[in-house]
C-alpha cells in the first residue's frame, strides 16, 4: 500500500502547534472524551433513533472491534457510502477507532466514481446501506465493485446484508482495539470536487481537521447547547466540517440527520428538535427562503445559517436573509483546506456581498495574476492558500500534485477572487473548466471523456451555462459521427456508465463542427470559452 502522508515542513508543524492550532487531539480521543463527560447527552438524532453520547461510543466500539474481528488492519482503507443516517456515525467513528482510514463518496457516486476511489486508495473494504434514503439499492452496486476492485475483501451493509457481512453484526474484543492514533498522521480521505479529470484524494490529518471544525465552531457560534441539521449530504466536506457534524460532535452538541434536504423533510425536524444550526447550497437556501414564506412550520429557534459550496450572488442573499429568522452566514470552503466565513455580526453589506475571510490569523492568502505576481489589493487574481489546515499534497498523484501546488507550498484554488480590506473575499470566478451545479463540482473533461467512449460520438465539449435555480447547469456540444445520436437517447447511455446522476449533461446540443483557428489548433480550454460564448449569445437572441 502507497503509505498515507500530510506533512508540513517542520517549521509550519511548529509555528502551528505553538500557535495551539494543532493540539494533539485525535477522532477517538475526541468522542472518548465526550461520552465520558455527557454520557447521557443526545448525540445523533435520525431514522427514528436517539443516541446519547454513550450509546455513540459504545456502537462505534462495536463496530471497531467488528472491524478487526473481519480481519481488517490498521492502516488499510475502507470506502464509505453512507447517506444521512445514524449509523454514518457509529461507522466512521468505528474505522477511526479501529485505525482504519474511511473514503468517503457521496451518495450519488456510482461505480464509475466508486472503482477509482477504490483503485486509487487501494481499498480492502466498502460500507453502504441496503437502502439510500432515495431507496437506491447499494447490493448491485457493491458486487459490481468487487469486480472492479480485486483488493476489496470486506463489504459491510448496513440493513438487510445478503450475502454481505451486516453492519449491524459487528462485534469483537474491545481489548484488541489499537492505541490512538499519532495525531500527525492522515485520518481519512476526503475527495475533491473533480474540477480537472477524476476527482482527487484528500489526506486531513487529525491535527488539522480537527482545528478547523473547533474554530469553525467559535466563528459559527456552535456550543454544546447547538442542534446541529445535517441537510446536505454528510460525506460532503461542507455539512462535515464548516463547523458541521464533527464541529457539532466535538462541542457536545446534537446533530439531527435530515435524509433530504427538501423543505417538506427538514422543516419539521427543525420545528420538533428545536435545530439552531445548519448549512445549505444556494439553490436550496432559495427553496428554503420561499417555502418559509407558507409559515406553516416554526422555524424560530434557527440562529445560523450557513450558505456555501457555490456563489450566492447579493440578491439572493437578501433574499434568504429578509425570509428565514436565522442570521445568514456565508462560507467559502473546499475539502482541501482553506474555509472563508462572514462572522456573525459584521454588518449587512460584508454578509451579504463578500464570502467571508479566512478562518485562521495562520492561513496565507494570495492573489495573482497569470504570471504568478501579487495582483494590487481589490484586483481579480487567482487565489492560492497555505496554512494551517490546507493540504500540501493529493493521495497517490504527482500529476495532479505538480498542478495544484506552488514550489512553496500553496494550494492553487483555481478560484477567481478579490480582496476587500479587512481580508474578505468575492468569488468571481474560476480559472478551471469545470461546472458548479448548485454545489456540485463537474469536471468537463471527465464528462467529455465518457461521451467520447459512444461510437457515434466524434468529439465533444462540455461546458458551464448559467442557470436560475442550480446556478450553473452543464452543456455537452457532440460532433456525431456515423448515424446521429439523440439527446434523449445520449443521456440515458451515460446514465449506463454508471456515473453519478448529477454528472449526466443537463443539455446536450449536436454541431457540425468545432471552430478552429487559422493556426488549425486551439485548447480543450479556449474551444469550450468560444463554444460557451456563442450558446449564451444564441440564447440571448431567442
Ligand atoms: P470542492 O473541490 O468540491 O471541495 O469544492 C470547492 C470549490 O467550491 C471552491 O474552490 C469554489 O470553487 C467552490 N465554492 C465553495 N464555496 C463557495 C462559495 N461560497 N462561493 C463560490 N464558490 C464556492
Ligand atoms: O464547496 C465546498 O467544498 C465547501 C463549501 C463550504 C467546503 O468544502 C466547505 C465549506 O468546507
């Protein structure tokens, strides 16, 4: 196995721990923690369960101790597909306790996205629900992974297992539970959006994800007396960490899961549990601002909410401000480190128009130009980040590696910002070619590269659109070859590649041609800004 590293030059490592960001905490020192202090405190709240701090534990334990018992070993990684319910807890508190190292894929991935988290961790085991909250069945999906992944030995289902092993069934000798971890060393893999190719592997060590999500919680006002609502899916880096369930875990407070983050599912949980915290896209952050209108749900004891993953533009703030009783906040983030925050009570104009500024006095923020120099303060420039909780490095990709980061050790966003005085962020943009459909990153040559595997597909190009209710949708534009294809038809054969759903292109549109220069050759990159141009251009025509 590709030993799992996130390291800081000893310099950064030392400046971090004196700073008392990194505090040598660990996942199964934290929740030891906390079920000795609260035993009988609510922990998780979801599918008809109530767990108390001690419960938590103790089914983490068990599943920990199952783990082993499988014949599971420290070190080795376990692709986790778990949608909002309980046992997304016990389960990845369990691998921590075991010293396993959890995957996480969203719910929507397929075995498409699957397989290369699989290969690329070199997985031993996957853990899904009978079940998704949308009644997908995970059993088919998991046989299809076995065969696509050789090294996986062990699948785990939670719900009627099949031939699987129940994860309701684990059990084994607590005494044979390893040590805590090294606080230093890598504690999962979180997954990037994807903006280039397939999504990359995320290493967050104990030490730095750990601090983020506790000063994320002092920004966001998150205390053990906070309800935390897990909307979006619990995987994701957002609802997981900004201040999200392990900032909410971590305080001691509740977290309620919401299977879906439809109005009709989460308004009710908010008004029975009283919930004072939660964190949505912007699409959704409309949704929930017009159906606040109807009154029908009381929705007073929510304090903050929290809105991020893509841009909310001023009016759309204002808007979800002026409906909901919660103070909005905005955030800025990505699973490979760097979150941005408006506080809580900066004043309207910073809330509503900026994404926020960085969480810690330690993140290094800058601004640059094409060239790589500093842009003058209030410029659009590409951000780069470094500090204390931003990765140096991708899991098992020196490509994607010499891309991303600078020789000095900057994480290359991709992002398109300026700075306001007082450190805060507009996003403008990007600098990459991928689709942010309300939230969900799409990268276009991933898509282009599945519809260029349909015999009837010559070439294609995969854009952004800007769309009213996801913020952006995806275009495909398909120069057919041989007997034409159909749009209809075009979508369901990507659905058959086993891609998540979001991925599939929302529209598709067949040319003759893709422009050329007189030179003969443009990039994948100016071809799509060119093809993008002419369809808002034709659309604003109509
Ligand atoms: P991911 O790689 O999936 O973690 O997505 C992180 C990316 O989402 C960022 O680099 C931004 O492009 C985008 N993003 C996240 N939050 C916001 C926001 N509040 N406004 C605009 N873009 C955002
Ligand atoms: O989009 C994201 O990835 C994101 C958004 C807000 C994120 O990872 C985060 C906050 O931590």
């Amino acid at each position: 196995m590709i030993p799992l590293r996130q390291e800081w030059p000893p310099e950064f490592a030392a400046r971090y721990r004196a700073a008392g960001h990194w505090r040598g905490e660990t996942f199964p020192g934290f929740l030891r923690q906390r079920a000795a202090e609260r035993p009988e405190a609510l922990a998780v709240i979801g599918g008809g369960q109530r767990w108390t701090y001690a419960e938590l534990h103790a089914r983490a334990e068990a599943a920990a101790a199952g783990f082993l018992a499988l014949g599971l070993r420290p070190g080795e990684r376990v692709v986790v597909q778990l949608g909002n319910i309980p046992e997304f807890f016990p389960a990845v508190f369990g691998l921590f306790l075991a010293g396993l190292v959890p995957v996480y894929a969203l719910p929507a991935h397929r075995i498409a996205e699957l397989a290369h988290f699989a290969a690329k961790s070199e997985a031993s085991a996957y853990i899904a629900a009978a079940r998704g909250t949308d009644g997908f069945d995970h059993r088919p999906l998991a046989r299809a992974l076995r065969e696509a992944a050789p090294g996986l030995r062990h699948v785990v289902i939670v719900g009627e297992a099949e031939e699987f092993t129940a994860f309701e069934s684990l059990d084994g000798d607590r005494a044979a539970l390893p040590p805590d971890p090294d606080p230093a060393s890598v504690a999962f893999l979180q997954i990037s959006g994807g903006t280039t190719g397939l999504s990359k592997l995320i290493p967050r060590t104990h030490d730095d994800y750990i601090y983020s999500f506790r000063a994320s919680n002092e920004i966001c006002g998150v205390t053990a007396e906070s309800v935390f609502l897990v909307a979006l899916p619990a995987a994701h880096n957002f609802p997981m960490s900004s201040p999200g369930h392990m900032g909410a875990l971590y305080a001691g407070a509740r977290v309620v899961l919401s299977p879906t983050p439809s109005p009709e599912t989460a308004f009710p949980l908010i008004a029975q549990e009283r919930v004072t915290i939660t964190g949505l896209v912007p699409p959704l952050a409309l949704l929930w601002a017009q159906a606040a209108a109807g009154g029908r749900h009381d929705l007073s004891s929510l304090e903050v909410l929290l809105v991020g993953g893509a841009k909310l533009t001023p009016e759309a703030a204002r808007r979800v401000q002026d409906a909901l009783p919660a103070r909005l906040q905005q955030v800025f983030g990505m699973a490979e480190g760097l979150v941005n925050y408006t506080r809580l009570d900066d004043p309207d104009p910073i809330v509503l128009e900026t994404q926020g500024r960085p969480i810690s006095p330690d993140d290094e923020v800058r601004i640059v130009d094409d060239l790589g120099e500093e842009v003058p303060e209030g410029e659009p420039g590409y951000l780069l980040a470094r500090g204390p909780y931003t990765i140096r490095a991708y899991h098992n990709d020196d490509a994607a590696n010499a891309r991303s980061f600078t020789p000095d050790g900057f994480y290359r966003t991709g992002d398109v910002v300026r700075r306001l005085p007082g450190g805060y962020l507009v996003v403008q943009g990007r600098a990459g070619d991928h689709i942010n459909r309300a939230g969900e990153k799409i990268s276009a040559e991933e898509i282009e590269d599945h519809l260029l595997a349909h015999p009837n597909v010559f070439d294609a190009a995969v854009v952004s659109v800007p769309d009213e209710f996801l913020g952006e949708r995806s275009c495909a534009f398909v120069i057919p070859q041989g007997e034409r294809p159909r749009a209809p038809a075009l979508k369901a054969w990507m659905r058959g590649r086993g891609i998540a759903e979001f991925k599939v292109p929302d529209q598709i549109v067949l040319v003759e041609a893709f422009e050329t220069t007189a030179a003969g050759k443009i990039s994948r990159r100016e071809l799509r800004a060119r093809l993008r141009a002419r369809l808002l251009a034709q659309e604003n025509a109509d």
